[in-house]
C-alpha cells in the first residue's frame, strides 16, 4: 500500500470499519488521487453502510479512469497533430 493508502486504511479502522473491508479499500485505492477522495469521504461522515462505502470507491475509480482516458487521447491527439504537421512542412 501507498503512504495515503495506509492513511486511509487506519482512518476507516478508527471510525470502525472491519478490518478486513478497511484493508480492501485502501488496497483498492492505489493512488494518492483515489486514497484522498475515499479519505475525505469517510472523514466527513458517520459510520457509513459497507454498501455505500464500497459503491463510492467505485465511482471515485470510475472518476480515475474516465480522467486517465482523457489524458490518454489528449496525449495521442497531440502526436496526431504534429504528424500532419511535419506532413504539410
């Protein structure tokens, strides 16, 4: 696990999540990006359903990856772009 990882992992314990589910989470939440949205999530809220703990790590993957992709194919438009412009020089 991650430095922030591991912060999650023993904020969900002291709020009292399982163990087991609070290592689960912070494994799953492999970035500082990741760990520091879950982390906000659960400090500002009560004890929450396993169920919706779980359904935020989600989307908050979600989130990652939607803005990774978009990195991605920004990245591979720009290569696109110089190609056609070292075409037409």
């Amino acid at each position: 696990m991650t430095e922030k990882s591991e912060l999650l992992y023993k904020l969900m314990l002291r709020k009292g999540y399982p163990e087991a589910f609070s290592r689960i989470i912070a494994i799953e939440m492999s970035t500082d990006f990741t760990a520091d949205r879950m982390m906000s999530y659960i400090a500002r809220n009560d004890l929450r359903p396993l169920e919706e703990v779980a359904d935020e790590m989600l989307a908050i993957q979600s989130d990652r990856d939607r803005i990774r992709d978009k990195h991605i194919a920004e990245h591979a438009e720009a290569k696109i772009n110089d190609l056609y412009r070292n075409l037409n020089e």
